[in-house]
C-alpha cells in the first residue's frame, strides 16, 4: 500500500503508535495485572501503579508515558529498519505477489512482521523491565524473554492480522488515497 519512503515511515509510525499502547495496556493489565493489583486495596489495575508511582523499568520507576515513550522510539525504530523491509522480502519468497490475492499477500507481510517484531520487542522488553536490584543474571533474562513471547506473540498476532492492521490500512487510505470527487453527472 505505501508507495515511497515517506508514506512507509508514516504507515510504520500509525502503526507502532496504536501497537506500543495496545501493548502497554497489555502489559500492564494482562502480563502483569496480578502484581499490579495486589499493590493497592482496591485491587484496581490503575491504582496499583499508582501506589507504586510508575512502572519499574531500568532499575527504577518510570511514569507509563516514559514507558510509551522508550518502547514507541525502540518498536518504531526497529520497524523502520528490520521489521518492515523484512516482512516484505520473506512474504514474496512465500507468495508469487502476480498470482496471490492481494488480501492473502497482505496476511503473509503482517505474519511475517508479527514473527520478527514479537521476539525482537519482547527482548527489548524483557531488558527494559528486568529487575536489574536483585543483581543480573542471563538465564533470568533468557526466562523472562521466552515468557514475554510465549504471551505476546497470540496477542500479536490476532490483533494485528484482524484489528489494528485494518484500521491503520483504512486511516492510511484516508490520508494518501483521496479520490477527487465527481459531479452528479459522472464528469470530474
């Protein structure tokens, strides 16, 4: 769908825009919303990370919009320079895009992505929220990394191939696909 440089940086940005928030909600309520939980007497998600002021990143604790942030400039980055360009390539030796339905083409870029995108993010994620106080160990992180996958990659996948995907192909045609409109009389 995108043509050039430009409109494939602003395809990847939408993108990672509305991802890095469907995945800090996840993160934050799903993955981790028993912890969070149990930090207030509310039991509320919400009011567990704000007992806590944040959520611990690096070592300390970082506001959620800090969180958005780091993982918005890592997922936008690497999706402009691994994730995208490499999701094409892997989608074609798949498919012949000639003989392939164009809807079954865009499932396999999308499935591709979701393959690369998932394990990398969930590294980056595992090095970001590693509780670097209790010291460093690899395996610990090794542990942590297979977990993240094994939960985000499902999540991934259905959420881009059937939610986020559409929209931001339909928001993508709205910006750069305007068709200029015609009279009642069929001439432009």
């Amino acid at each position: 769908m995108p043509k050039n440089q430009f409109q494939r940086m602003v395809f990847a940005f939408i993108t990672v825009v509305i991802t890095v928030h469907a995945y800090v909600f996840y993160s934050l309520y799903v993955v981790n919303g028993s912890f969070f939980s149990s930090l207030s007497e509310s039991g509320r998600v919400a009011d567990g990370v704000k007992t806590l002021g944040g959520v611990g990143a690096f070592g300390t604790v970082l506001p959620v919009w800090a969180i958005i942030l780091i993982e918005f400039a890592f997922a936008y980055t690497l999706e402009c320079l691994v994730g995208s360009p490499c999701s094409f390539r892997l989608a074609k030796k798949v498919f012949d895009i000639e003989k392939t339905h164009p809807v079954i083409f865009e499932c396999a870029i999308i499935s591709a992505t979701v393959a690369i995108m998932c394990p990398a993010m969930s590294f980056i994620a595992a090095c970001i929220y590693y509780p670097y106080s209790g010291g460093f160990n690899f395996f610990t992180l090794l542990a942590n990394w297979l977990k993240l996958v094994c939960f985000n990659f499902p999540f991934a996948l259905i959420t881009q191939l059937f939610f986020i995907q559409p929209f931001v192909r339909t928001v993508f045609r709205l910006i750069f696909c305007r068709k200029p409109k015609s009279n009642l009389d069929g001439t432009l």
